[in-house]
C-alpha cells in the first residue's frame, strides 16, 4: 500500500512534480509579491515557463507531455502547497492551455499554437456568459465574463457562450442548448478588472468583456465535448472531471500547507496561559491526529478516484455517468474537508496566523475564497446522489 504521507524532498517519479519543486522557493519568495500585483510577476511567469510546467498537461502536437489526472493531481497539489494562488494558477492555466490545443479543429490549433511556436498560454472563464450571433463561419461574440483565473498573463482568453441563430439559442444532439467556448486574442477583450478580493490574490482572476468580436467557428469547441483532435486518452475525459480533480488537488495542497505550518509552529508556539508549548498540549495533539486523518482520508478517496478511472479510461472504456459523479464527489469532499482542515489550524495557531505575511494567514484566505466557488458547491452532491438514486440519466454538467 502507497503511504498517503508527500514526502516534499524524497524522490519521485513522477517528472512533474520535479518541475513543480525546481519552482519551490521562488514561488514561496514572491508569494506576497504577486498578491500586491493581483496577478503573477514577470519572475513568477518566467519561472513557470523554464520549468516546463506550462505545458505540461498539454498534447504533444502542442509541446506538452499529456501528463494524465492522477500524475497532474500530485503536480496540482505540490503548487498549491507552496502557495495557494500559485496552485490556482495551475489548476487554470495549464488546463486552458490543454483544452484548447486538445479541442480546437486544426485550422483553429495552427492560428492559436503553432503559428507561436507553442508558446501560448490560456486563462478564462468557461461558464457560457456570452452569446454568439451565428455568420457565416463564425460567431458575432457579446458577454461580460467574472473571475477570468490567470488571464493576467495569458496570450489567449477562453469565453464560454451560447451560439444562436435570430436570438434562437441552438440545440445540441442532447436536446440540450449547445455550448461552447472561444478562444479570443487578448487584444479583442476588455479587461474591467473586478479582481480586489479577500484571497487568491495573485491569479489575475480578472473580470472582461467584449461587444460583437467576431470568433471563426474554428477557434470555438463545444464545452461537453470528449472528442479530442489531437493528445491522448486524458482528454476523452472532457474538461468537467479534469477541472474538478484540480480543484480538489488545489484544496488539498493548501490544507497540507496549513497541517506542515501549525506542526513547526507548534514545537515552539506557546500561548499566553498555557503551561507549555503546543506541541505537549494534549487537546492540540488529539486535534491533531484528528485532522492529519481527515486530510489523509481525503487525498486517498481523490487520488484513487481518479487513479480507477484513468485506469478504465485508459483501457479503452467510455466515461460513464457514474465515473463522473465518482470523480465530482471525491472533489467536492476534498474540498470540504481541506476547508475543515484549514480552519482548525488557523484557529490553532492563535494570533500568528492573523499577521500579514504568515503563510497560515495567506492560506486561510486562499482557502475561503477558493471554497466559494460554484464548481464544488453543493449541486455536486445534489447532482451525483440523483446518480446514485437512478434519478437520472443525463446531468451534462457532472
């Protein structure tokens, strides 16, 4: 049986969580930097390229190594541990980027990727808040989109929309209102910013716009799709259950942040009032424990999730609408429970965990901001017990 302890400097066989480690400590060195750009500095983004990172989980037609879900969660979290708004950057971009090179048609991947060498990074929001006036080929693009994660940095912007024809939304074979998302040149969007918040500041989540851009359909791909033009079997998982395994990787990397923080804090922490430090406190120990348990019970349920289903993937299986509420709850639980983590610590380590600059209270922060968002709210759950209960069969968005 694996251990569910990371050891942060042992060796490791996965190459990306190599890279992630080559970037450790200026991550950590410009943690408090970025936050006061409200988006990643030009030694953060350059570290991020040279590293090889950001194209990492993008097809190898785009430069990238197709890293699978399971090898991108340890990656995931190793980012996320040395600085929450740098893991959100890793759970945004490098997904964008590999949706993009994965699903765009040929015509569209050549004027995105290969006319820049693969040099091309994505941000954006993917809830389809736009509308998209159908011309001949292509879209009339309108919409105004919030919490645009990583665009700060991003050559090219993703744009959910709803193509229509006469202000008639068009259906998909589902029955269903098709969905897509655009993939824009930064120079055709309006940045309006929006991005003064409590945490995860540094990821550029900035909030934009634009007003009738025309988008050729071959810069456009449906939002559902599991086809992949090009890369491997990952990208016949789609991008629901790729970015909810990096949402709970990132909510799990803040919480072992927090768990590593109060244990060293704890061997020299004494409060006023106590006798005695708290590490030889008896309630700290047993919430301890507790705790430690909690976050391990909650790596081990999204690890293997996903490991069992790359493994069926992988094999030549389709995915199922089980699989996908397997994966989304294991998501959502990691969260929640990462959140439970963080709190006890920052409660535990007293008033050191208020003061600016402490990574507990950064943390903290990250954590209660990254846990609003709707990708892991309660619909999840609501949405995979209709599964379990045979209450139905369609639920696209899981």
């Amino acid at each position: 049986m694996r251990s569910t302890q990371i050891d942060r400097h042992g060796p490791t066989s996965n190459p990306g969580v190599e890279m992630a480690r080559s970037i450790r400590q200026l991550v950590m060195d410009n943690a408090e930097a970025n936050e006061l750009a409200r988006t990643l500095n030009k030694a953060t983004v350059e570290a991020l390229w040279k590293s090889g990172l950001v194209q990492l989980q993008s097809p190898r037609e785009a430069g990238g190594a197709e890293h699978s879900v399971p090898e991108m969660i340890e990656v995931w979290e190793e980012l996320s541990w040395q600085d929450g708004s740098m893991g959100w950057i890793g759970i945004a971009n490098l997904p964008s980027t590999a949706f993009a090179a994965a699903y765009l048609p040929d015509e569209g991947f050549a004027e995105v990727f290969t006319a820049h060498d693969n040099k091309v990074v994505l941000g954006g929001q993917f809830a389809p808040n736009g509308q998209g006036n159908m011309s001949d080929g292509g879209f009339t693009l309108s919409g105004k989109w919030n919490f645009g994660s990583g665009i700060g940095h991003s050559e090219y912007v993703a744009a959910g929309f709803m193509p229509v024809r006469d202000g008639v939304p068009l259906m998909g074979e589902n029955g269903l209102p098709d969905m897509r998302v655009a993939i824009l040149p930064r120079k055709d969007i309006r940045f309006t910013d929006g991005w003064y918040v409590q945490g995860l500041k540094g990821t550029g989540s900035f909030d934009y716009e634009v007003h009738e851009v025309f988008v050729p359909e071959v810069r456009t791909y449906p939002l559902f799709t599991r086809n992949p033009h090009r890369g491997g079997d990952v990208f016949r998982l789609g991008i629901m259950p790729i970015v909810a395994a990096g949402h709970g990787a990132w909510a799990m990397g803040v919480a072992r942040s927090c768990l590593d923080d109060v244990v060293e804090l704890a061997e020299s922490r004494q409060r006023m009032g106590d006798a005695t430090t708290l590490a030889n406190k008896m309630t700290f120990q047993v919430d301890l424990a507790h705790h430690e348990a909690m976050w391990r019970a909650a790596w081990c349920l999204l690890r293997d999730a996903n490991e069992e289903v790359w493994e069926q993937i992988n094999g030549g299986a389709e995915l199922s609408l089980e699989m996908r509420a397997d994966l989304r709850m294991a998501a959502s639980y990691a969260t929640n429970a990462s959140r439970e983590v963080v709190h006890w610590a920052h409660l535990a380590a007293g008033t050191t965990a208020i003061r600016e600059g402490c990574r507990l209270e950064r943390a903290f922060r990250d954590m209660y901001t990254g846990t609003q968002h709707t990708f892991i709210g309660e619909k999840t759950y609501i949405d995979s017990a209709n599964v379990m209960l045979g209450l139905s069969d369609q639920l696209p968005a899981l």
